[in-house]
C-alpha cells in the first residue's frame, strides 16, 4: 500500500507528545513482527486509543491498519484522513464486509489494529469480548498480540471533560503472540481476554503512583479507583443508548 499520509501524521503525532510533554512506558514492543500479517488486539478506555495504539507497533517499523466505526468514515474532516491512512470501515450492523477486509489486510502482510470489546470501556476494566478478533486472525493464519493502553483515558473518555494538560504518562504494554485456530473462538477468546486482563492490572500498577493516586476517576473500582464498576458502567451505557434512540426518533419525526 502507498502510505503518503501516515508517515507524516506519525511526525505530527509525536511532535504533539513532546509538546504536551508526555512520557511513555513501553514494554513488550519487540512482540510485535517486524513482517508478516499480524492483528493487535486493543483494549479500549478512551477516544485517542486509536492515536496511541499505533506506537506500539512503530518500534517494529510497522504501520497499523485500525478497524473503526463508519461514522469516523462518513464524517466530512476525519472520513478523508481515516482512508489515506488505509484503517478498515466497521458497519455495526453488519460487519461481514469489514471482517473479509481484514482477513485480506492480513493475508497480504499488514497489521492491523481491532478493539475486542467494540465501544470504550466506562469501568476501565475490559468488557466482554466479540469473537471477532480470534475468528479474523483464525480465517488469515496470523498471529493475535495483545496490547494494553493505560493513561490515554485522562485526555479524553466517555463521560469526562477533555484534560490535555502537560506531563501525563501513556503506558502500553504488548503482550506475547497467540495463534488462534478458530477451532474454538469463545475459548480462545476467553483465552485472549484473561491475558489482556492480567496485562491491564500490571499496567495500573506499574504507572506512576504520583499521577494515580487513591480515589482517582480513571481508575477501576476493583483497583480502589473512582470509575462506575462494570455493573453501574453497563446501566450508564443502556442510558446513552435510550437518548441516542430519543434524538434519531425525534429528528425522523421532524423530517
């Protein structure tokens, strides 16, 4: 694929962290194939995981294809940036053509970046996982390697104001590679999401205790933080769920 855009938007990117005078804790990078299909598997806590996600995968000199909503794609600015970059359309109601997009991706050597649990996580514990993922990595004969963001929710997530103010640590941690057969995708991605569990908790507790400290909001309930737990998180989203079909039935009315 030629890639005029994203070579510069990596620069852009980068510029903007040092400006915002953030630090990285990277640990695991070298998991991630310098070639080859590969998917990375991401948890997701906030709206720029996409914007940090790719870095786990820059140390290997590989550019990440990320499967995102079709609304970034529809949109007027972002829909023209999210195609030069080569990311992967996602209609959530029917995701049969993304899926063969993806397994193709793959085949042809790309890695490509997929959030398992769908929609940003309010607890910042991992939701349920789609099979999605296993089932892609199965069908394309490649490698899933995990990846755990931790600290990109304080810039900006569901529920929160915006906070870019300076000095913030960004974790990501990779774990090792699993091969799925798809033999069994409930198990293995079972499998997937208790590695990435165990991955989140490591990230928590190794980030800087100064910049998390008790009580704090982006922390999960179960690590004596302050986010809904994942039972409160869930009613939270049915709620948003109700208004945004209130707004749709209002605006087909006025139409």
């Amino acid at each position: 694929m030629r890639d005029l855009t994203y070579p510069p938007i990596i620069v852009t990117a980068k510029t903007a962290f040092r400006l915002l005078g953030q630090r990285f804790q990277m640990t695991g990078t070298e998991h991630v194939p310098r070639s080859g299909g590969v998917l990375l598997a991401y948890n997701h806590i906030g709206y720029v995981d996409f914007v940090y996600g790719g870095l786990a995968a820059n140390p290997s000199g590989r550019l990440v294809r990320f499967m995102a909503k079709r609304e970034l794609f529809d949109h007027r600015w972002t829909g023209p940036l999210m195609r030069s970059l080569h990311h992967i359309e996602v209609d959530r109601g029917e995701g049969l053509a993304s899926y063969h997009t993806a397994v193709d991706y793959l085949k042809a050597g790309e890695a490509v970046g997929i959030f398992p649990e769908a929609t940003i996580s309010r607890s910042m514990e991992l939701k349920e996982f789609k099979t999605g993922a296993v089932r892609i990595a199965a069908a394309a004969g490649v490698p899933v390697v995990p990846v755990i963001l931790w600290g990109t929710q304080r810039m900006m997530t569901k529920g929160q104001p915006r906070d870019f103010s300076r000095g913030k640590t960004i974790s990501i941690k990779v774990g090792e590679p699993m091969v799925p057969t798809g033999a069994d995708p409930a198990a293995e991605t079972a499998e997937l999401r208790d590695r990435m569990s165990q991955m989140l908790v490591e990230s928590i507790q190794e980030y800087p205790a100064d910049e998390q400290p008790p009580g704090a909001w982006w922390v999960p309930a179960s690590q004596g933080g302050g986010a809904p737990t994942p039972d409160e998180a869930a009613q939270l989203d049915q709620a948003e769920k109700r208004e945004r079909a209130a707004r749709r039935a209002a605006k087909r009315a006025k139409a």
